[in-house]
C-alpha cells in the first residue's frame, strides 16, 4: 500500500532525511520518500501499517500532518509576519545610519573586504542556509557517534560537532587561500570586480528570497544533492578523521553564502587574504552548526519561527541590495582612460588653473566635507588630510572611472587624487568596495 501524505514544517534537507530516517524506523515500512518542494512524503508500507501510525510517527518528528487543502498554502500570518520582518528589518537599517554604526562593519577589515562584515554573512548562513544545507551530515555523523557511545556524558556530545566545525575552519582556510593564488594569477579589472560583486548580490538576493519561504520554487535552489546526503546519513560509521575530512568537504557543496565568500576570495588575489575571507566566514557559521540540535529545536519549534527566517531572510536581502549599489558604483560605462595621467600634466604645465578642493578623514565620519562642486573641463585636485590611520574598506578612497587605484589613508599624512571631469554630472569617490565617501557635482 502506498500513500501521498501532504505535510507541513519541512524547511530543507536535512527535514527530508530526518523525517525518512524516523518513518524508515517503523516496522513495515518498505520505502519512503520526503519533498520539501512539495511539501509531501511518500510511504509505502505493508497492510499491518496504518495511515494513522504513519501520521502519527510525522507528528511526533515536529512536522504537521496536513489535512486541510489551505493549510500548506501562504496565509494571512504569513504575510503578517512578513510585515512585521520588514518593520523590524527597516527600524534596525534607520538605527544603523542614525547611530553611525555602518562603519562598524566595514572598519574592521583588511584587504579592501570587512572581516567583520563576512563573520555577520557566515552567522547569518550558519542559521540557515547553512543549517538547511549541512544540517543533515552535522546530524548524521553525532547520531553515529551516540550509537558508539550510548552512556557518554551530554558534554560529549559536542566532539563530533567540533570535529566537524574545526575541519570546516581549517579546510576553508587553506582552500580560501587556494583561491586567493587563483585569483592574484589573472588580473580583475575595476569593472570585472563591480561585475562579480553584482553577481554575488543577485545570489544573496535569491538565498533571502529562499529563506522567507514565500516563494515555492526557489526552495531548492542553493540545497546539498539528496544522494549524497541519503549516503552520508545512512552510513554506519564513525570516526575523527572521516567527520573533520566531511567539515572540510562542505567548501564544495554548492551553497549561495560560501560561493559568494570564495567569489570575495578569489578577487582578494593573495593566499593570506583568500585564506582569511574563508576561516572568518567559516568561523561565523560556526554557532549555527556546533548548536545545531539545540536551535533546531527552538527555531523550529518555537512560537515565533517564522518570523524569525522572515527577519533572516530581509536582512540578508538588505545586505544584498546594499552591496548591489555599492558595486554599481564601481562600473563607469564613461571610463577615462590615462585620465589622472593627463591631469597631472596638466597640473604641472599650468597650475594656476587648477581646482583645488580640500576635505579631512576620520574613522567614524569618512570624509568631511563629503560634497564638492567644480567645473567641467578644468583639472581637479582633491587633497584629503587624514586625522587617523584608515581602517577597513572605508580606509580607502578612489574615484571609479577616473582613478581606479585605491589609496590607503595614513595619519597626518596627505591623500592626493587629480582627474579632470569632461562633462556636467555627478562623479562619486568611493572605498575599494565601492561604497559612497563622497559626492562632486560638475558643472559647466
């Protein structure tokens, strides 16, 4: 006999195999196959098994029978949490600009990419996609591990955990670093990098589309193949070595979070700052994972779960739109060629007709004053005393499209960056990352 049972609460993966695992445990039971996407399982089973014992084995794994058509379809609390995630998501960015903490975020960094920036992305995949996507191997291999050790203490029951995360730290790390050689063997030009950093957002994009879980048919977008992990989680061995190796192997599965993190690292072109891109994001989804059983427990079963991957989700959309125009930025369809070049001779064959325009930098404010206005057709000389040491991204400063090579603030020092504007406009002075430090306005 064979019945289609429609159920509710399967979030990913691991939901998939977790539910087949507990339904394969009973008697009778022939084959079993779960679907997050169409949130259904398939049992089939001899006449002894009833569908009531079937029903009962799911409800009692934390997912929900559904037996009334509407039930698995978006409701008014799910749009209702939706609105609630955007509140909360809108109030935190206001408090963020209002208080001055974006700099937080992009200070702390090195290599033109904010370490601490990549740690938040990692916490952020560690209690989701992450979580959807290696869940199931992180619970499989600790599974095994309590079947060798029955009478271990509850303490033990994190050595498979820290097996698991030090070889993914590890394995990230020289991997990441890998990637960095890759990257500083071909050259990435200042468009190519705005490129890449569009593609990431788009991804990140998509992954907070996911995570919302407002829209079916990216729910298997970013997922680990189902053979694999079927052949992981059915395997009845255990060991040190083989869980440290399986942490390591998690830099392959094709999760959007960790391709956007390698992406970052191959642009960094240097093994020591792919190395760190990698270990730091590695190291962020390091609570998600070495917790996995505790939070899976109370983001699944909690009163509010669902409103807690809506706010993941928009915050991850947030970060993602944030980055999308900031990588804009750095695409300038008006590149000027050799145009600092032409300026500074210009500045030494004639430098009483020079604009010459003056602001300080600080940590905290960047830039001040932050907007300039100057006329077309005249060189331009924008000198930048620093009161401090730049620090991070925001540490730095080009002008896209007229000079692409970033300088480093240094403290009392003199920051000195010429271009001549050929047309009316807007021209803006960014970080290497692309982020906004200054606005010059050219007029006729």
């Amino acid at each position: 006999m064979k019945y289609e049972i429609p159920v509710s609460g399967m979030h990913c993966r691991s939901c998939e195999l977790l539910l087949e695992g507990r339904l394969e445990e009973l008697a009778g039971v022939r084959k079993v196959g779960a679907s997050q996407k169409k949130s259904t399982i398939s049992v089939e089973v001899d006449d002894s098994v009833s569908l009531k014992k079937i029903e009962s084995v799911i409800n009692e794994a934390g997912y929900e029978v559904i037996n009334n058509p509407s039930q698995g379809k978006l409701s008014s609390k799910d749009f209702l949490n939706l609105s609630i995630a955007f509140a909360v998501v809108t109030l935190a960015i206001y408090a963020i600009y209002y208080f001055e903490l974006g700099n937080l975020f992009l200070r702390y960094g090195t290599f033109g990419t904010s370490l601490t920036a990549l740690a938040l992305l990692g916490l952020i995949a560690g209690v989701s996609t992450c979580m959807a996507l290696v869940g199931g191997l992180v619970l499989s291999v600790s599974a095994r591990y309590a079947e060798l050790h029955p009478s271990m203490k509850p303490s033990q029951k994190f050595i498979p955990h820290l097996y698991f995360n030090f070889g993914r730290i590890a394995g990230f790390f020289i991997l990441g670093g890998v990637l960095g050689l890759f990257g500083s063997s071909i050259k990435i030009s200042l468009s190519a990098s705005g490129l890449i950093s569009i593609i990431i957002s788009v991804v990140m994009i998509l992954l907070g589309l996911q995570i919302i879980n407002i829209f079916p048919r990216l729910n298997n977008v970013f997922v680990l193949p189902k053979y694999f992990s079927k052949k992981i989680v059915r395997s009845r061995k255990y060991s040190h070595l083989g869980t440290f190796s399986l942490g390591v192997m998690t830099f392959f599965l094709p999760c959007g979070f960790t391709q956007s993190a390698q992406i970052i690292a191959v642009s960094t072109g240097s093994f020591i700052s792919g190395a760190l891109v990698m270990s730091v994001f590695a190291i962020g989804t390091m609570p998600g994972l070495l917790f996995l059983g505790g939070l899976t427990s109370l983001i699944k079963e909690g009163k509010y779960s669902d409103l807690f991957f809506k706010i993941i989700g928009l915050t991850v959309i947030a970060l993602a739109i944030f980055s999308l125009v900031n990588s804009v930025n750095l695409i300038n369809i008006n590149n000027v060629k050799n145009n600092q070049q032409k300026t500074s001779a210009l500045i030494r064959s004639n430098p009483s007709d020079v604009q010459v325009i003056k602001s300080t930098y600080d940590q905290i404010k960047v830039l001040t004053p932050d907007e300039f206005t100057v006329k077309a057709g005249k060189p331009v000389r924008l000198e930048i005393l620093a009161t401090e040491d730049g620090a991070g991204c925001m540490g730095t400063i080009m002008i896209p499209g007229y000079v692409d090579n970033f300088q480093e603030f240094k403290k009392d020092e003199l920051t000195i960056l010429e271009f001549t504007p050929e047309e009316p406009g807007s021209i803006r002075a960014t970080c290497a990352m692309g982020i906004r430090a200054a606005t010059i306005k050219v007029i006729e």
